[in-house]
C-alpha cells in the first residue's frame, strides 16, 4: 500500500492538535494574537493563504519587511533572480497553508497550521547565508518580526560557519530576541555534515529532518547535540510558488536547496502542489507547533513564567519531554520526533527546572 502523501500530519498529529485549539464560528482555528514571523524569500499570491482578491488572505504583508526592494516594498517574491526563487512560498504553504479551500481532499491536506497569520519577510534571494551581508538581513528580520508582535520567528535558512567576528549582529538579534521570549525556530541544514547557524545557537530551537519511517533524514557530525527536535523533511506536499503574470521567473538550484524543484507538479513557479525535502520543511512544523503551543496555553504560561526566556526553555524542554522515538540510534541528548499534541496536553514544567542557555562564546565556528 501507498504511503498516505499527508504522513508528515499524521507523524506530528497535526489534526488531533487542532481538536484542542479553539474554534471560529466556520470551524476554523482560532488564533487570537498569535502571528509568526517567517524570514525567507518572501511570498506569492498563492491562493493556498485565502482569498487575496476578497482580502481574506491570512498572511500580512503589510506588516513584512522587504530588504531587497526597499522598505516601502511588499515582501512579494519576484522569482526573477538566482538562488531560491519561490523557497518562502513554499514553506510558508506547509507552515499556514489550507489546500481544502482549493477543494483538496483530507489526505492531500498542507499546512501544519491551517490560517495561521504569518508576517513574511523578504530577507534573501538565497537561503544559503553565505555573504555577511545575508546575516545581517537575518537579524534584521529578527528585529523587524519582534517589532512586528511576532512571538515565534521561523528560520529555513543557515550557514555552517562564518569567519570570526562576521556575524552581521545575527547572533546579538538572537539573544534579544530570546531575552524577549520570542521562540525561534532554525533549519539544521543539509549542505554539509555540520548543523548551520543560526540553528546552532544555544538559544535557537534547532530543527532536524526525519523521513516517513522515523529515520534521520540526515545527520550531523557537528552539532547534532544542538538538535532540539526533529520533523518530516522527505517527500512532504507543499505549494509550488506562483509567478505573477508577466513575471519570467528562474528555476531554483537545487543542490543549494534540496526541495526546491517539485517531484510530481512539474516546475516550480506554476502553484500546484509537489513534494518537497529538506531541514527547511522540518522547521515550519516546529513553529507551527509553537504557534499552537502558545495559542492553547498563553494564560497559563504567562502565569507560570516571571521571565520571558523561561517560555522558551519550557518549550525547548517539552519538545524532549513529548517527543516520539527515533528509529534507529537515538541522539545522545535525548531528542525526538514531534507529537504537536502531546506537547499541548503536557504540564507546564516548574521554573526551576528551567535554565537560560548561555549565550554563545563565540558567535561562529
């Protein structure tokens, strides 16, 4: 029998999270204030994220920033340039998007969040940081998300190292943003055998990538104990990106980005619905998670926690806690695959036994 093409909501128990949030009057999640930051390529009109015609669109563009063409500029993706054209478009569809409104039946379901207001930022044109010019747009998104009342930011970028002292303040952003208690959740990467920043920070969730059998996805010879946490990132649905009309866009490359082509819709700038690979895919299923997380227990969490770095300990603490086991050889500091619902229905952990994570000695390596 053929794998269902929605395992990866199946493995995270996605939908029975969903029972436990509250509801609209039309059955849809309630989210409240919740707003994620997503700090990528930038969006398309996809109609994966609502009606933008009608202005129902859950994304907020309006609230996004745009490096690349300025500030007064909607964080569009114009998928005319090299690098990853599209990469936002298509993480953001398995972060938030709802393929049932496109008549998709339940097996062909995307999105971890369905509807989940997400404010896209338009950083990078490509996802691998390699130029410090690409750090400084992290942190500046960092902030900008922070500003924007983002409480999750989600990451599907990295780089594996970076010479000393050329951070581009990526790490600074990074523990303010922590101080503030702002859950940010990064891609580990798979470009090279070492997890990439900003996943390895100690103050990041870092995201690794397992396939349908509960297997790593790939592995890490360096940093591997900075994994927090590890989510489908094999052959998972997402939307392609749309391309505006008139727009002549370019093909992603894909040794720089595993995922970036579809295996089944045939492009990658036509919108239809294709698998995708990567750590990058892992990561929205986490900060959807935290979304949720969030959604359902901000009362209590608030009412627990004096300090706002200690939301996102308790979090980091209750991925390990809540976590489903790997197949194969477990890692060493006792991380798994997520259960989104079992980590909503855990108990909030004490205070104390939650400790701020150091900030990094050195912000490369």
């Amino acid at each position: 029998m053929a794998p269902r093409p929605d395992w990866n909501l199946l493995m995270v128990r996605a939908r029975e999270a969903w029972r436990l949030l509250p509801k609209l009057p039309d059955g849809s999640i309630d989210w409240g204030d919740i707003r994620v930051g997503h700090l990528d390529t930038g969006y398309t009109r996809h109609p994966i994220f609502g009606d933008w015609a009608a202005g129902s669109a859950w994304l907020r563009p309006e609230d996004g920033l745009n490096l690349l063409e300025g500030a007064c500029a909607l964080p569009l993706d114009p998928l005319d340039y090299e690098g990853n054209p599209g990469h936002g478009t298509r993480t953001c569809s398995l972060l938030c998007g709802d393929a049932t409104r496109l008549g998709a039946a339940p097996e062909s379901e995307i999105g971890i969040a369905p509807r989940l207001p997400v404010v896209p930022c338009r950083i990078v044109n490509s996802v691998v940081l390699i130029r410090e010019r690409h750090r400084t747009a992290v942190a500046d998104g960092i902030r900008h998300a922070m500003g924007a009342g983002c409480r999750v930011v989600s990451m599907s970028l990295g780089t594996p190292t970076f010479p000393p002292n050329m951070t581009g303040g990526m790490g600074r952003a990074v523990d303010d943003a922590y101080d503030a208690g702002i859950i940010m959740t990064a891609a580990g990467g798979q470009v090279i055998d070492r997890l990439t920043y900003p996943a390895k920070y100690n103050r990041t969730i870092g995201c690794g990538g397992v396939t349908r059998q509960r297997r790593i996805w790939f592995s890490y010879a360096i940093g591997e104990e900075l994994v927090d946490v590890w989510a489908p990132a094999e052959d998972v649905l997402r939307a392609d990106a749309l391309a505006e009309a008139g727009i002549a866009p370019l093909a992603p490359v894909e040794a720089d980005d595993p995922g970036s082509l579809s295996t089944e819709s045939g492009g990658s700038n036509d919108g239809k619905i294709g698998k995708g690979a990567g750590t990058s895919y892992a990561t929205v299923h986490v900060a959807a998670a935290a979304a949720m997380w969030l959604r359902l227990r901000d009362a209590e969490i608030d009412a627990t926690y004096s300090k706002p770095w200690q939301r996102v300990e308790a979090f980091r603490l209750l991925l390990k806690q809540t976590a489903a086991p790997i197949n194969g050889a477990s890692p060493a500091n006792g991380s798994g695959v997520l259960d989104i619902e079992r980590l909503l229905q855990a108990p909030l952990p004490d205070r104390s036994k939650l400790t701020k994570a150091a900030k990094d000695k050195n912000k490369f390596a």
